[in-house]
C-alpha cells in the first residue's frame, strides 16, 4: 500500500467528506466496515423485507381482482378507478422509496458499503419503469438480494440477483417456455426467451466477446426454463410445466436436469468461477472506482485473487484498495450524478428530517406550487430527498430506472457535458439556500476538499462575491465533480 | 481571441436555458421582515461583492478620475447623469434620478465598516451584518438587535431557508422568497469561468452551457433584469405597506473584476429597479414614512485594472432613500483620487462610518437613542455630530 490517503479515501471508495464522515485510515478500514455494515437493514423498502412482500400479496390479489373484475363489467368503470388507484398508491410507495435510498446513502456511516451497493445495483440492472409491480419489487431486490451479499462470494451475489423476482421479471424470464415442455408442446412455436442468458453472460459475467457462443446463450436459455413467478406470491419458483427437458451443452460441459431451480444455481456457480467473469467483472469494479482506464496489472491482480479465492469479493476489494493506482490524487472519473448528488448532502451534514420531509410528496409536478406566485413561502420548500430524487431525474440517473439492462453508463465522458453541468450548478444552489447560509466557504472547502482542493478552488472560493457563491464554487467545481 | 477566462462574457439566460426545470436560488436574496411599532418603515439592501461607489457616483470632476479609470470612467458627454457639477450617477442607475431630484435619494460617499486591508467578501460581510462586533457571524445581526430596542417582535414562524446575517438572531423575524427563476449574478459566472481555467473540458462546458450569443445576450438582458430586480422589492413593499415595519434583502452581482463596464450595469440596473419598485409597491403614504439605506462591504480598488475591471478596495458608497430622508445630495467627505489622497495608494480612503448612517436613521425612524444604538446595537461605535440627512 502506498500514499494512503484519508481525504481521497472517502472521495473515491464512498460519498465524500462531510462533518459526519469518520475518516478510513487504512484500506483495512474500508474492507473491516462491511461486515457490520451488512448487519444495518437499510431504510428501504418502506415496510421493511417482510412487510414488502406481504404487500406484493396483497397487490397480486387486488390487482387480480379489479382485472377480473374489469372483465366481467368492461373497460370504463370503477373496476378501472380502482387499477389506477392501485397503481397511484404503488408510484406513491415507490418515490418514497426513492428518497429513502437517497437518505441511505447520505446518512450510513458505512459509505464504502454504500459505493458498493451502487455499483453491484448497476451491474445487475433491473428497472422499475418495467411494470407496476416492479416499483414494489425494486427496491425489495436491492435490499434483499444485493446488499447482504456484496461482500461475500460473487457466487452468491449472481444466484441472489438473478433468481430474485425483479430480476426475473426484468429479463422476460417468466414467460421463457420450453419447447420440448409439456406447455410448449401443447402450444406449439414456443421458444425459450434468450434474454436472461445472454444479460447474464454478456452483461453479468463473462463479458460481451469473450467467446461464448449463439449456441451457449440458447442451451443456457433451455436450462434455465422453469425458472418462472408464483402468481400469487411474486415469488420465483421452479415450474416442471414449462421446464425443456433433457441435457444441455453450455461452455463445452453437458448439465442435466434436477427438476428445481437448482439447475439454475449450477449453470450460474459455473458461470461465476469462470476466469472470464473474474476479469470482466474486476475490470468493471476497477473502471468504476479508480479510473475510465485503470491499469492492466491492476485488474489481472484482482482477477487472479478472485481465482485464487473463488470470488471472494472483500479480497477483491482489497487487491484494487491496495494497487498504488488507488492512491494517486489526479484520478479524474467524472462522479456519476448519484455520487454527485449524495456527495453534496453529505457535505452539508443535512439530518435525517431535512432530507426525508416530503409533505408535497402527493404533488405530481413537483414544482409547481411552489414556484407559483411571487410570495411563495421560502419555509414551504420541498424536503431535500424529494429535491435530489428529481434531480437524478434531470442529470439522467433515475434512481432504479435504467433504460436498459446495462444500467447506467460508467464513463467520464457521459457525465461531463454543459447541461450536466448547468443541472449540478443548479442543484448546487439550491441545496446552498437550504443549509449553507451561516457556513464560512473557506472552512466548507477544508471540510469537503481537503487536500484534494485545487489551487484555482481555493483562490475562488477565498474570494467569493458572497457566502453562497463560495460554497458554490466548491460544490462545482472540477475536483468536487470528479473523484 | 484574447483568454477565455479573462473575458469570458457569457448571460444568465443561458444557463437559465440549460438548467430550467431546476430554477436556481435568485439573484435577489429573500426578504427578511420584521414588525415594530409605529409607521416608520426601515429597509436594508445589502449589496454582496463589493459594490463600486466610484462607478455608481462617479467624481467626475476629478481629473484624476479619468486617469485612474481611462475605460471606465465617464462624464455628461459620454452618458453619466449629472448631479452636481461635482457627481454624476451611473447610467444605468438612471431610473433613479427622478427620486434624486425630488429628494427622495441621496448617496453618501468613502464610507466604509471598521473593516480594513482584509478585503474578505465574508470577513467583510460578517462586519456589514455584525455591525463592526461580529466576526464570522456569531453573535447575529445588529437589525436584530435593533427589535430588542423596539419591544415587539414579530411573531416567529418556520423558515427553511435561513435568513441572513444582518436581521438574523434571537429576536424572531420571518422569511419569505420572491419567485426565484434566475440562476447565477454576472459576476458568480466570471467566478465560475475562473474556477475553471485550467480544466479544458469543465470550461468548455460553462461556455456551452452559457451560449454563444453573450454579447447580444447581455444587451438585450434589461428587461429580464429589471423584472428580476423588481421581485424582492415588490414583495418587501407590499410586506411594509401592511404588517411589517422592517425589511431586508440583498442584491448579488458585484463582484466586477473584469470587464466592470458589461458587468457593473445589470446589478445597477437591479438595484435602481429594486428602490423605485420599493416607492411603488409602498405608496405615497407609506413612502414618506420610509428610509432605504443600501450598503456594501467595501469598495472597490480606485485603479481600474488590465482586464477593465476593478479590485477590491475600501472606501465605498451609500445609499439612501424614501420619503424620510433628506436627499438630492451627495454627503459624505470625499478625499481626492491623487495617490497621496488613497488608503494604500490604491482604495478610496474611507472618510466615513457606515453604522453612523445606519444609526442616525434607526435614531430618527424608531426614537432609539443614541447611547442605546451606540451600546448594543453597534457595540463600540463612537459619537458622531448629527447626520445632515435627516
């Protein structure tokens, strides 16, 4: 390990520097917090694990009935109100569940834990655009399938995320049929859905062009039928109906069948102690944590720890934490608007009522009201978790909603543009009128930048025009910006 | 083309284009409001990054005025307003000449806080705000202080959006907003464009965010400017017209480090649009009542520099306004601009307190006495003959 670094330490491995962040001191430090940090259920989902999937229950049969309903009276009807009112509570349930993931991220003390929950999120992508019941299911499946295991094996992690429900759902799993099935002979033309096999090779872990072939993502897409939904529990079951029969030949080994969804956890340990996963997926982690090109020695370390180990991820962790690459003060990755936004509340040490009041949460336009005539109440203001969750909308980052099963793109130069900068500028200002206004800019700076602070910073922030302009300019600027 | 970062003339409106669905935090600070007895109505506007009296209320009369600033000084014939044969008044300030006139306006010229060498924009703030006591914004604001004298504070209710230093403390006095759709002040841009002048891409940015068009943008900004300027003062007048007796908010832009010429006119624009919309918005009954009193935390440097702008400085000036001042003149012991005239050999020499100004009117407007102001208002002020223009 050399050049440690505690101010780039929080920067890079979590949300910054503020006057809650307990400084690492040793990489040791960032890898020792994840045990306990696994141990903190987060803030989300709403209800709690348990509680949420009482309320996929209940959404299951309430939608079903106001469906059937609707078919035995026709469209127009209450039975119509009542789907929307479905649908209205769900969207309601799930911005608040958007505010709580913010208010996690900004609160935990375990920030590296939190870097890591981002990232492992992004990696296996799931979106809550996809239905309603996904808005329910998403942040379930970041609670219960992601984040207890992101510093365990990979192993565990990949049959977590892809056996969940959102994921299933995602990925159009639930209405892969076998053809060889006894639902698929009895329908005739089915084909298995390809989707998940190939997310899950390309995106999850071997990694596009590293030589799997057509014929593997389709035997892997037969082996993986049966994999399917409980209608009425939401949850993911093996159904023998819709399952193809037979052996199947993936990556040059033949598998057979054990009738449950245990054919789908050996297809998916192969797939995770493949060398090709320890480098595609270590390159990911380096790409995103240390730089848009990180160095080739440092993901060949990384991937052959994670032979040596299994994919043990904490060891993996600690090969990238102990590279010199980690260390160096000029990484310059342009932080996603997540890092951005979250960065930026904790640097202002905001609590946890300043961040979660939402009294116009029922607003759907937000703005609107507030902004309305000129003696707008200043105290009528939205809470800060409202206000960052619509701005991730902005900055292109919806929480839980990627536009595509790649998640959110990792690069610089994605994030670096004038309307992302004009949308930080703005956020910046406004989070500055909520909190900053009795701050000296020049201790802010200190305070979030430390040594990290660039002399063109420090120049402009010590000769500012006013408090909030000062502040501003450590908030916008370059090195506050990139990490 | 010369560096971007030294004349990197870019408008509000681009980046307001940029960043609309998110409006900013305004130009105009909100409106601090506070209840006391009686009619008499108080109004403070603090003018945040060193406002330049020199170019508001320029001595041209002086020679070496036109030699310290050959870009940016004026005379009659090139647009300034005269005054008094002495004095001329900004043109873009000239919304205000009518008040002048009649006067209902009147500047008072090198003054200055306590505050002197430090040329912090904080530091100098905290000692606006303070009243001369205060550093780093401690102890509150000596407006607050002045609720104490009157014995009747205003009712308090929930603010989120913190007040500022000068009527914040332990006397309650609410806060509210003026619509705030614009983004950033001229002078918070050229900060940013200095933030950024050695990052290529973060520069490229600003200037792609803030549009190419900025010289016609900036022509064309006045009546965006002035409705802009109108909003706080519209409010706060119509908050002293009814319930509230004293008021006080803030005008950003003043910081004209470079090309002071484009830049010094949308803040002055601002501010004459925020005295004449306070008159309005009060009415004639109201007016008469009322004293404005605009202040800043220093002046600015009396050389102009390489890139047509000024530096921070000292000796500043004043502004008075209402019904219940005696205007039309321009008071204050001016110093001369001749090297041996200058604090440093480069700032307006501050022959003036701005707390006595402030004192006197608080004197005049709510009966507080002197020795009272002079003992926990502005702790440490010394006795001062009686100001002429009340």
């Amino acid at each position: 390990m050399t050049g440690f670094s505690a101010g780039i330490s929080a920067i890079r491995f979590g949300y910054g520097l503020g006057p809650q962040t307990a400084p690492y001191f040793r990489p040791d430090d960032l890898i020792s917090e994840l045990d306990r940090a696994a141990a903190v259920p987060p803030l989300f989902p709403l209800e709690g694990v348990q509680g949420r999937r009482d309320a996929l229950i209940d959404f299951a049969s309430r939608e079903k009935a106001a469906r059937a309903e609707r078919r035995a009276v026709g469209t127009g009807g209450a039975e119509d109100d009542a789907i929307k009112v479905l649908r209205r509570e769900v969207q309601k349930r799930f911005r608040r569940d958007s505010v709580l993931r913010v208010t996690q991220a900004v609160l935990s003390p375990y920030a590296f834990h939190e870097r890591l929950a981002s990232f492992w999120i992004n990696h296996f992508t799931v979106s809550a655009s996809k239905s309603p019941v996904m808005r329910l299911l998403v942040p379930l499946y970041e609670a219960e399938a992601i984040r207890p295991h992101l510093a365990g094996s990979f192993r565990d992690l990949l049959i977590s995320a892809s056996l969940h429900p959102a994921m299933v759902i995602f990925l159009d799993q639930a209405k892969s049929v076998g053809p060889g099935s006894r639902r698929g002979k009895r329908q005739g033309g089915e084909a298995a859905n390809e989707n998940f096999a190939r997310e899950v090779m390309e995106l999850h872990t071997l990694g596009a062009g590293s030589g799997y072939s057509q014929a593997d993502v389709q035997a892997l897409a037969l082996m993986l039928t049966g994999v399917t939904l409980a209608p009425t529990t939401t949850e993911t079951v093996f159904n023998p109906r819709v399952a193809e029969p037979g052996s199947f030949a993936i990556l040059g080994q033949r598998y057979g069948r054990e009738g449950s969804l245990d054919d789908a956890r050996t297809i998916l340990s192969v797939l995770a102690d493949d060398p090709r996963t320890a480098r595609h997926v270590s390159s990911r982690l380096a790409i995103h944590f240390i730089g848009d090109q990180p160095p080739h020695d440092l993901v060949e370390k990384m991937a052959l720890r994670w032979r040596e180990t299994h994919g043990d991820l904490s060891s993996v962790y600690a090969v990238m934490l102990e590279h010199p690459a980690a260390w160096t003060a000029s990484a310059g990755k342009t932080k996603m608007p997540l890092d951005y936004v979250v960065s930026s509340l904790k640097a202002f040490g905001f609590n946890r009522a300043q961040l979660l009041n939402t009294d116009d949460a029922d607003d759907p336009d937000g703005e609107s009201d507030m902004m309305a005539d000129a003696g707008a109440r200043a105290g009528a203001a939205r809470g800060l978790g409202q206000l960052s969750v619509e701005t991730l909308d902005a900055l292109g980052q919806p929480l839980w909603r990627a536009s595509n099963a790649a998640g959110f793109d990792d690069g610089s130069g994605y994030w670096g543009g004038p309307g992302q900068l004009a949308q930080r500028i703005a956020f910046a200002r406004r989070i500055i009128a909520r909190g900053g206004k009795s701050l000296d800019p020049r201790d802010f700076l200190q305070a979030t930048l430390d040594e990290v602070a660039r002399a063109d910073t420090i120049a402009v922030v010590n000769q500012a025009p006013n408090r909030e302009a000062g502040l501003l300019a450590t908030l916008v600027s370059p090195e506050f910006n990139r990490r | 083309m010369k560096k971007m970062t030294d004349r990197i003339l870019i408008s509000r409106r681009g980046l307001i284009g940029a960043a609309c669905s998110l409006a900013a935090a305004p130009i105009l600070s909100p409106v601090s409001l506070a209840a006391v007895p009686g009619d008499s109505r108080f109004v403070t506007i603090v003018l945040r990054g060193a406002m330049d009296g020199l170019d508001l209320v320029q001595p041209y009369g002086d020679l070496a005025f036109r030699q310290l600033r050959p870009k940016l000084a004026l005379t009659p014939d090139t647009g300034l307003i005269d005054l008094d044969g002495r004095f001329g008044l900004h043109p873009a300030a000239a919304a205000l000449e009518p008040l002048y006139r009649r006067g209902e306006l009147g500047f008072v010229h090198a003054v200055s806080t306590p505050y002197r060498d430090g040329r912090s924009h904080f530091d100098g703030q905290d000692m606006l705000e303070g009243g001369g006591s205060a550093q780093r914004g401690s102890e509150g604001g000596w407006l607050n202080r002045v609720l104490t004298l009157t014995r009747n504070p205003a009712p308090a209710i929930d603010v989120s959006v913190t007040p500022e230093m000068i009527l914040s403390g332990p006397n309650p006095a609410d806060v509210w907003a003026p619509r705030s759709d614009i983004a950033l002040a001229d002078d918070e841009l050229q900060m940013l464009a200095r933030l950024y002048r050695n990052d290529p891409a973060y520069t490229k940015a600003l200037s792609d965010a803030v549009g190419v068009d900025a010289f016609t943008d900036l022509l064309r900004g006045e009546a965006v400017e002035d409705r802009h300027g109108a909003a706080a003062a519209k409010l706060a007048g119509t908050m002293l017209r009814d319930k509230y007796r004293i008021a006080s908010f803030s005008i950003n832009g003043w910081d004209t480090h470079v090309n002071q010429k484009a830049q010094f006119q949308p803040a002055a624009r601002i501010l004459s649009g925020a005295i004449t919309t306070l008159r309005e918005s009060l009415g004639e009954a109201a007016w008469a009542q009322t004293a404005v009193l605009a202040v800043t935390e220093f002046g600015r440097s009396a050389h102009e520099n390489a890139s047509g702008g000024t530096d921070h400085g000292t000796g500043g000036c004043a502004i008075i306004a209402g019904g219940a001042i005696r205007g039309g003149k321009v008071y204050g012991r001016f110093p001369g601009l001749d090297d041996s005239d200058l604090l440093d050999g480069r700032d307006l020499m501050p022959t003036g307190d701005v707390r006595h100004i402030a004192a006197a009117i608080l004197a005049s407007q709510f009966g507080i006495s002197g020795s009272a102001l002079r003992s926990s208002v502005f702790p440490g002020l010394q006795e001062e003959a009686r100001v002429a223009f009340l």
